[in-house]
C-alpha cells in the first residue's frame, strides 16, 4: 500500500528527526517527510506499538527509508525539554498570540 499521496507539509512537524529512543538514534537529526498517520487498525499490526501511544506516524527519510514514529520524534507541540525547536516555536507564538 502506498502512502505517497497522503505527503503532509511539515508544520506542525520538526524539520529534523528527533530519536528520542535508542531506535534509530543514527537519523537524529536528518530530515523527514510525514506521510500520514499510523489507523489504530494498522498500529495493531506493528509489533511493539502500544495502542495507548498513539498517534503514530509514516515518515520517509531522504534516502528513500520509510518507517513509523512516535509524535515526540516528529512533532512540535509535544514538549521535550531543551528542544531548541519547540522553544522557537513557543517564542514566537508567545510574540504573536494571534498565530497561535
């Protein structure tokens, strides 16, 4: 099954991968693409996805290697401490409510 048509913008998305587990530690830091959002019907089928995690995500890195992600690894309202991009993010929504 192909998720190419499901190519979200990466707002409210990281630019970069954020490996928060030791899972693929060696893409912190690249760039992703998110294709769309894991069904509870398909998180059923991934081993070692607990369901109560949810929501998960289809990113595909540059190279072309698809795989699935927890939010905090791919997006930006969920607070990691010292994450420089949440931190810009809340600065400027702080500075201008009305985007917010």
């Amino acid at each position: 099954m192909s998720l190419d048509h499901l190519a979200q913008p990466c707002l409210p998305y990281r630019t970069e991968f954020r490996a928060m587990f030791q899972q693929y530690r060696e893409r912190d830091g690249q760039p992703f693409t998110v294709l769309g959002e894991v069904s509870t019907e398909e998180a059923g089928e991934i081993e070692g996805v607990d369901l109560e995690a949810m929501p998960m995500y289809v990113i595909v890195f540059p190279d072309g290697h698809k795989t699935h992600a927890w939010p905090e690894e791919v997006r930006l309202d969920y607070y990691v401490p010292g994450d420089p991009e949440y931190e810009a993010m809340e600065r400027a929504a702080r500075a201008n409510p009305s985007l917010s």
